[in-house]
C-alpha cells in the first residue's frame, strides 16, 4: 500500500526558504498540503511554488532578536497556530579561519547557530501553548561531524546546532519535537560557486556513494516525513540525508588494486608481500 504524507491544515516556516535548499523543502511542505511561510532578509527573484500553490514570503533577518519575535507574533495573527518550523537560514563563504580572523568566524556563528536557537525559542511560545504541539527541524550539515578546512566556524556551528536540538527535544518534550537534518553536498543555482561548471559538479558527485550530489527536493521529502505522524516517535534524532557520506580518500590512495585480490597467495618473481 502506498503511504502518502498529507499536511493539509499545517502552518510551516521554512527560514531562508527563498532559494537553494530551503525552496526546495518549502516546495516539498507546498506539495504534501502545509500552508507555508518563508522568511529571509531579502525578497526572492519570484514567488516559491509548487504542486498549484504558493508560499507566503516574509522578511527577517533572523539574527536580530526583536525581528523574530515580531515575525512570530505577526504569524500567531494571521495564521493562529504554527505546526512546524524548519531553521535552514545560514551558510558561510569559503576562507581559511586564520586569514578571516575572530569577527568573521564570530559572524558565522552567530548566523548558523545562535540565530537558529533564537529562532527556535520563539517558535516554541507558539507551540508549547497549543493541545497538537509541534515540531522543529535544523537543518544541519555533514561539516558538523567532519573536519571542515575552510568552514571551521561554520562546521564547529553546525556540530553545536545538532547538540543543541537533541538538548532542546529533552527540554521540550513531549510537546514538541526537535530533530536534525543532516545534508551533505546539495546541487542548488549555487552549486558552481563551489564545485565549478557542470563537469566539476558532477566529478564532485562521482565521490559521494550514490554517485551524485542531492537534489533540494530530497532534503524537503525529509523534512516532510520528520513533520508528519509517521514521525511521531522521533525526536533527538539525526538523520543523515548525504548519499552514503563521504569515499575515504584511503581507497583512492591505495596501491593494491581488485585484480591483485585474484593473484596467487604465494610470491612469485619480481613481486613483493605486504604484512597488514
């Protein structure tokens, strides 16, 4: 039997929900019923639709702390309930941390966890105060559990914002529910900025197991599955939409190829054992 998600009658936030990544889950909460609102600094090029409906843009800058509680008391008026809220606004440009110095790095960290705990905080006067309660996605990054050269403030916020909600869904349950999305790399309109034309984007992609980069809509089909009832019995979780991680760099490093796993087990002139 087919399960089909249905949110119908949901109130949804998606921050930073105009472009990339955060439309595309906008665009998965708009195809499964929930009414959504996206919010980020500046307005989109065009308004985020799918499956016949639009999203309701709002701007805030999510790292001031007096324009989210207006943001959040504005979406108690006109829509009177807020079912999910998905903190994906935050990013950071490439630069070694040592070059980019304490008030960039300072920067970062505000954007990608301190702004998502505001957030997350106002949502919850909202939620905690009503019978269905709700549920807080953060979306965070595979650079949280790995070394992240280039990104060190940004890995080390994102590492912080996944403690932070299994933190905040023992601090809140059973009410609402809090739990991580764990993306790796992601094709967007931005992709090129990082991984070059479409032939470095797609050798980027040939490292990932699955053999290429996520599309937007597969980091939104998780977000809509986290929302939904099915989901009802996570929270603290992490769950990892990456495409299997990441090849260790060993594999290609290697020497000893598959064709020597049919050699015989014994020397033989002109070759050398290895102990391992």
């Amino acid at each position: 039997m087919a399960v089909t998600i249905d949110l119908a009658g949901q109130v949804a936030v998606v921050t930073g929900g105009t472009r990339g990544v955060g439309a595309g889950i906008a665009r998965s909460l708009l195809t499964a019923g929930a009414e959504v609102v996206v919010c980020a600094r500046r307005a989109p090029g065009g308004p985020v639709r799918a499956a016949g409906r639009t999203a309701r843009f709002q701007p805030l800058d999510v790292t001031d702390p007096d324009a989210v509680e207006g943001f959040f008391r504005s979406l108690r008026d006109t829509h009177g309930h807020l079912d999910l809220l998905v903190n994906n606004a935050g990013g950071s440009p490439y630069g070694l941390i040592a070059a980019d110095g304490p008030r960039r790095a300072a920067r970062v960290l505000e954007l990608n966890l301190t702004a998502p705990m505001t957030v997350a905080l106002a949502a919850y006067g909202l939620m905690c105060r009503q019978e269905t309660g709700g549920s807080i996605v953060m979306v965070g990054s595979v650079s949280g559990t790995r070394p992240s050269p280039g990104t060190a403030a940004y890995g080390a916020a994102k590492a912080g914002l996944e403690n932070l909600a299994r933190t905040l869904a023992v601090e809140w349950a059973p009410v609402v529910r809090v739990n991580t999305l764990v993306l790796g790399m992601v094709r967007t309109e931005r992709s090129h900025l990082h991984y070059g034309d479409a032939d470095g984007i797609a050798a980027v992609g040939r490292t990932v197991p699955l053999g290429r980069l996520a599309e937007p809509a597969e980091a939104g089909d998780a977000c809509v599955f986290l929302a939904s009832g099915l989901a009802r019995y996570i929270t603290g979780a992490s769950l990892a939409v990456h495409g299997g991680g990441e090849r260790p760099a060993f594999l290609d490093a290697a020497t000893v190829n598959a064709a020597a796993d049919a050699a015989p087990s014994g020397p033989t002139e002109g070759t050398t054992t290895q102990e391992e």
